[in-house]
C-alpha cells in the first residue's frame, strides 16, 4: 500500500509539472480549447508534429 501511495503521489507531481509546462506554450493551450485534449494529450501532440508551421494546411497536417 506504501509503494502504490508513492507512486500515486509521484504521478501526481509529473502531472503538476506537465500542466505547467502545457500552459507556458500557446500551442499547447490552444489545443487544450478542443473537447477531450487535455495537457497531456497537448503536449503529445505538440511533441509528435513539432513546427506546425510545416505543413501548407490543415488538411495536410490530418494526411
């Protein structure tokens, strides 16, 4: 029970440190403006695309 009360208080501080982090990026939190997209899911899709700036469209970023 120690070790679950641990790691359940462990999760709890990366969880802290992603939302700030999520809500220093404007990207982040403009994503997070979308149902369902939390920091986490944010920062992932951030993190996966990178510049969106690189793609020509919307439509090409979904391709």
């Amino acid at each position: 029970m120690r070790q679950l009360d641990l790691l359940g208080s462990e999760l709890a501080t990366a969880d802290r440190e992603l939302a700030i982090e999520a809500f220093a990026d404007p990207v982040v939190r403009h994503l997070m403006t979308i149902p369902g997209v939390d920091a986490v899911v944010g920062l992932s899709v951030v993190a996966a695309v990178g510049d969106f700036g690189w793609f020509a469209s919307a439509e090409k970023l979904v391709a």
